[in-house]
C-alpha cells in the first residue's frame, strides 16, 4: 500500500509547478474559497520544515568540520548576494514599497530544499550543497529578520522581533524535531520517506492560492513588473552564486551547488512571513519566485548535466565527484528525497 502510494506522489511531484500554478490561477479568479486557508500557512510551512528536518542526518553537518571553506562561502555569498540583489532591483525597476519589501524578503530568506535535488540533477556537490541549505535554514533566525530591517527599513516599519519570533516557530523548531526524530528513528523514517514529498506540494499549494486569493485585488496591476523583477532576482542569483563561487577558487563541481544555494529561496517561509507581517502585495515576489524557480531550475541543471555528459562521453573531463569521497553518500540521500 505504501509502495503504491509512494509511486502517486511520485506523479503529483513530477508537476509540482503545474498544480501550483492551477491553484494560483484559481484563487486570482474566484479568491473567497481560497482566502481562509491563509490561517494555516504557517501550519503548512512548519511542515515542510518538519519534513526537511526528517530527511537530514547528524551526517549531512560533517562538511562544516571537514570542509568549512567551501561551507564558510557558501553561506557567505548565500546571505550578501541574493538581498543586496533584491534592494537593487527595487530601486532600478521603480517598485512600488509593498512590493519592494516583498522582494527584499525573498532575498532575505536562506535557500531553499530544491536547490539539493537541482544540484543533484545537475551533477554537481551535492554533500555541498545539503550541508550549506541545512546550515543556512538553522541560521535563518538570527540574519534573516535583521538583514531585513536593515534593507526593507526604510521602505516600511518592521516588526524585527514577531519576524524572529516567526521564523523560530516555523522553521528552527520544525526542523530540529524532524533530525531528533530522524535520529532515533531512522529506519521507520526511511519506510515514509518517498510519500515525504507529498506535504510539501499540499503546503505550498494551500500557501500560494490563499496568498493569490488575498492579493488577487492587487496582482493585476503589478503582474508584469512583479514578474520581470522576480525572473530578473532569481537568474541574477544562478549567474552570480556561480561566478562569485568559481571567483573564490571552488572548481565547476562545487560552484554548481553554490549556484543553486543562492538563486532557489525558500519561497515558503517568505509567502508565510509576508502574510503574518507585510501588507497582501508584499506576497507576489515569493509567490511567483516559487513558480520561477521551479522552471529554471531544472532548465539550468539538465542543461549543465547534458553538458557534462556530452563532455564525459567527448572524453575532455573526468568524473568530477572523485572531487569529494562524501558526495555519493548525500546524492543516495537526496535521491530519496
């Protein structure tokens, strides 16, 4: 029964995007059935993190000890790139303060899962890459809400504390709960974990209609610039995490993940704090994020992958995970995802 089950998620989660985007164009047309899930988003988004939490091990934080450079600048570059992005694109596009902040928010916000199954599909460190979005979501509570201020400060007041506050309630605790379960339950999680993915695409689809539904008045007069600054915002971040991170000496292997670790946010976590927090069109950037996202993502990581194996087959470069003896370990892991 499990095993069936586990074969539907498989289908519901290969067009995640698609039930995404039929929700949101269902809430904008016809948002009263919508609105009332807003209450549960942050529900949802605990969640999801209860989730992330189950499917990383006490194993996944060895890089921070055996390779805390690649670590170290993968959470450096992760919290100075994609905010200072934001705060930028807010200004050369115009953007009126609502949206403003909201975009700032996504930028503020740590990576999200996705880039580990992006980077995997791309070929790329996946140990890496778990390890700096499972290192960067625990420090969430402690940059997020002030890195906010300080950029989104002086387009509206902020409620730097409730944010804090929020953010430890939906993610830290979550997340933490599903490692000490994970932990000392391994085994029986490892039973669940192909239906995992199911809560995540039943969480962010009741999160973004009911965001739709409550910015539905709003939407259409900011649809096409919320748009050209998100697509803008999240290539700048795949182009720039990859270069930033080849600047800095990590090899093509490596800068993959750091590419995916910047430009995939937890569009989430934002759509629940912008909710709580900012006024309705402070959710369209974290909402359409998390539909863009979830397009060029896999547009860049089957491009690098057939890249690669055009080059492999060519004979020009070698197998580029020798690069890291804990790369097949975390890649099994994240398949299972």
């Amino acid at each position: 029964m499990l095993q069936k089950f586990g074969k539907f998620v498989a289908f519901m989660n290969k067009y995640f995007t698609l039930w995404i985007v039929l929700g949101a164009i269902a809430a904008y047309y016809d948002p009263a059935p919508f609105k009332p899930l807003s209450k549960y988003v942050s529900y949802c988004i605990m969640a999801v993190m209860l989730s992330m939490g189950l499917t990383v091990s006490v194993k996944d934080f060895k890089l921070v000890f055996s390779r805390p450079k690649d670590v170290g600048w993968g959470i450096v570059l992760r919290y100075m790139i994609m905010p200072f992005v934001a705060f930028g694109l807010t200004k050369l596009l115009g953007l009126p303060p609502e949206l403003a902040v909201g975009m700032i928010l996504v930028g503020c916000c740590p990576s999200g899962v996705a880039s580990n199954v992006m980077t995997f599909l791309a070929k790329g460190d996946v140990a890496l890459s778990v390890t700096v979005s499972s290192v960067n979501t625990l420090l969430a509570p402690l940059i997020t809400p002030f890195m906010f201020t300080l950029l989104a400060g002086s387009f509206i007041q902020i409620d730097t504390w409730g944010i804090l506050k929020d953010i430890l309630k939906i993610v830290l605790l979550p997340v933490g709960l599903g490692i000490i379960i994970r932990y000392f339950f391994s085994k029986a999680v490892d039973k669940i974990t192909p239906i995992i993915p199911i809560v995540s695409l039943i969480a962010i689809f009741v999160t973004t209609s009911s965001g739709f539904a409550l910015s539905a008045d709003s939407f259409a007069s900011v649809a096409w610039i919320a748009i050209l600054a998100v697509i803008l915002h999240n290539l700048t971040g795949l182009t720039t995490g990859y270069l930033a991170a080849r600047g800095v000496g990590m090899s093509n292997y490596k800068a993959k993940a750091i590419s995916f670790e910047i430009g995939m946010e937890n569009g989430g976590l934002a759509m629940a704090l912008a909710i709580a927090h900012l006024a309705p069109m402070a959710f369209i950037p974290a909402a359409i994020f998390n539909l863009v996202h979830n397009i060029t993502g896999p547009a860049v990581a089957t491009f690098w992958r057939s890249r690669l194996e055009k080059e492999q087959a060519a004979g020009k470069v070698a197998d580029e995970s020798s690069e890291t003896p804990h790369v097949a370990e975390a890649s099994a892991h994240e398949h299972q995802q």
